[in-house]
C-alpha cells in the first residue's frame, strides 16, 4: 500500500507509527508524567520536544539523528524510575535538581564563543534567555517562566544556539588547514607543530583560534618549547619567514596571555 501511494505521489508519514510521550508511559497520568518531565534537566527536555512536537503528543523525526536517539533512550529510562516514585509516593531523588546557567547548558563550548552567539540573537530571543538567566546568564530563574516559553526555548531558541557554535567551532577549526607542512623542516619542530595542530581540535582552546592566527599560536609554542633539539634558525625556516616577525608574532600571544585569565590556559597548553 505505501509503494502504491508513493507510486500516486502521495507522501507518506510515519508519525502516527510513534507513540506519543503519554502512550510510552500509558500506565501514568498525564499529570504524572508532566511532573517528572519538569524535573529533568534542560537537555533531557530539549530531547523530548524534539521527539514529539510542543505539546508532547505530536510525534515528529524531522529534526531527529543518533546523538539525540542514544540520549533518548536513557532519558527514558530515567523518566519511568522518577514515574514509579511518583505513583509510590517514594522519595524522589533527581540530581542537579536546580537551574543551570547557560554556560553550564552549553559547557563544551567556550565562554567566549557562547557570548558571540548570543550577542548575535534577536532582541526578543535575547530577553527570553534574561528571563531565564538573569541580566548577566549567571542568575536561572524561573519565577517569570511559562510553558510557552520552555517550548520556545527547548524547541527552537536552543537548538538555533547549538547550530551557530556547531557552525561557528567548525569554521575555527578548518582554519588549521592554512598550514602546509614543510617535510624538509627539523624533525623536532614538525614534532610540535603537529601536537600543536591536534591539541587545537580540542574545543577548550577555541579561544586562542578567535583571537590570534596559527601562525602567531604556533611561533609562540615553538619559541616556548625551544631545545637543544632545534633553534629559531630551524622556526624561521619552517615559516619561511623573517627572524623578527616570527619574534613579534610569538611576543603578541605572550603579552596578551599574561595579561587576561588566558595564562591559565596557557599553563596547560605547552606541548611537551
């Protein structure tokens, strides 16, 4: 029968096969289920609107991939234990049971690149995040926050936010590429441009990417990790650049660490 009607091109929908989150958990309430819905964290509601639409009965897979499938299947099973505390009258017992900050949501980015997204939001967008988060994103508050809100947000607002740090870690990211590998440069100096280079990736060290150029990262932590292995000699070589510059360049990412809370990353940067 589908064949056939895809044959008539009439399009055929599978919502219907997927049972609304009151049908996954017929055996509760409806306002049983809403209640341990509203204990869970900001991500595992996020997760559910996905899957079954504003008001949780419209099943919907147009937005759906295997990140959000394998957590769904522990948000479940985290939801039936709080249900069955629920209908027992048991004690319920739900970790992180306050309000996160949006960094905290949003913990695998950085500060930094959170605060450009942001900023790059609609004035209403914007005060629906003060709503939640205080004037500085520091204070969750849910005194003035409706259901037409959450909905927005998990539904739209924060899935928008991911998309635009996703987006935006990417293209910092395929900056890496600007830097050919010289095979003929000293051994220990491809050593660490390669640590270098791999160590970047890691989106604890976005920041640095925003604000200075491979080239200036890489002359600092070359001139940092200077041996008796290789000498600036080797660094100028491998830039094909002039002695001086490659000074100026690692002298500029020295300067502008120890002067902000970068120093601590950079503490933990040298590659060793």
């Amino acid at each position: 029968r589908l064949l056939a009607s895809l044959r008539k091109g009439k399009y055929i929908s599978n919502s219907k096969a997927i049972r609304t989150i009151y049908q996954k958990f017929k055996d509760y309430s409806k306002t049983q289920v809403d209640y341990a819905i509203s204990l869970l964290l900001d991500d595992e509601k996020q997760v559910l609107y996905l899957r079954y639409g504003n008001d949780l009965e419209s099943p919907d897979t147009s937005n759906w991939n295997m990140e959000y499938k394998s957590k769904f299947d522990s948000i479940c099973r985290k939801l039936e234990t709080l249900l069955k505390n629920i209908k027992n009258g048991g004690d319920i017992k739900i970790r992180y049971q306050r309000i996160v900050t949006i960094y905290e949501l949003l913990k695998k980015y950085c500060k930094e690149d959170i605060d450009d997204v942001l900023e790059s939001l609609t004035p209403s967008e914007k005060h629906l995040l003060y709503l939640r988060y205080g004037s500085n994103l520091n204070n969750p508050d849910s005194s003035n926050w409706s259901k037409e809100y959450e909905i927005y947000f998990y539904k739209k607002l924060l899935p928008k936010i991911r998309r635009k740090l996703e987006k935006k870690f990417q293209e910092i990211n395929g900056k890496q590429e600007e830097i050919v590998v010289n095979n003929s440069s000293n051994k220990e100096v491809l050593k660490i441009v390669s640590k270098t280079l791999t160590k970047l990736k890691d989106k604890r060290y976005s920041i640095l990417l925003e604000k200075y150029s491979i080239k200036e990262i890489l002359s600092y932590v070359l001139i940092e990790e200077m041996n008796d292995n290789y000498n600036i000699n080797d660094v100028t070589s491998f830039f094909g650049l002039d002695r001086k510059l490659i000074i100026h360049m690692a002298t500029k990412v020295l300067h502008n660490m120890i002067r902000d809370e970068e120093y601590k990353l950079k503490n933990s940067f040298y590659v060793k």
